[in-house]
C-alpha cells in the first residue's frame, strides 16, 4: 500500500466520523508529516480538497522535522533566544541593575525561551 493511499484510507474514517458529530475538517489548513518515511505524500485529496504534505512545520512552539530529529527545534530555539538576548540590550547596559537582578532576568526571559521543550529531545552525540 502506497503513502498516499495509506494516509487517505486513515483520514477517510476520520472525516466521517467528523461530520457525523457535526465537525467540518478543513483540509486546505491541514498538513501532513511522513517521520522517518522520506519524502511527504504530494498528491493526497479528500473531499476534493488537496491536503498538503510537509517535511517540517511549526506546531505548539516547536519545529516538527519528518526526519524524526531534534535538531532543527534545538536551532530553532537557540535563534529565538538569541533574539530575546538581542531585544534586552538595554536591560544589560543598564548601570543602576544589579547583577543578581539580570541573572534572574536572563533565567526568566533567554533560558525559558531556550530550553521550551527540551525534554523531550533525543540528543546525538553530533548534537552534545
């Protein structure tokens, strides 16, 4: 059985039971991931709608890659901390803040950004 007859046959009982509680599922806004697989199905319809198949895509704060690894999530989140770091400049030149306070200000604002998620990466030796 191909991928795309693979991933219809699955979401087809899904539509209908769906819309038998009265749920219309938005294929256009839907995304599909084969993780591991290789390559996302490309020409998958239902409902003669296209449902478009992914490599990676953003889902609650973290980067889903369709090779199953963490690294594209853990760039991913060492730019956004970057960005806070680089958004607080401010905060880091100012004379009258005590260190202790721009400890606790980098632990609450960079390191939370930083490590969202972090356990449940599956680290490589390449990513240590």
């Amino acid at each position: 059985m191909s991928d795309v007859t693979q991933a219809a046959s699955t979401l087809q009982p899904f539509n209908t039971i769906a819309s038998s509680l009265g749920l219309r599922i938005s294929w256009a806004k839907t995304k599909i991931q084969n993780v591991g697989a290789g390559n996302p199905p490309t020409a998958l319809s239902l409902d003669g709608a296209p449902v478009e198949g992914v490599e990676e895509f953003i889902y609650l704060g973290r980067k889903q890659s369709s090779s199953g690894y963490c690294r594209p999530d853990m760039l991913r989140r060492v730019g956004l901390a970057s960005s806070v770091t680089g958004s607080l400049q401010r905060i880091w030149k100012c004379s009258y803040l005590s260190m202790s306070t721009k400890v606790h200000l980098y632990q609450a604002l960079v390191m939370s950004v930083l490590l969202y998620g972090a356990e449940t990466w599956t680290l490589l030796a390449a990513d240590i």
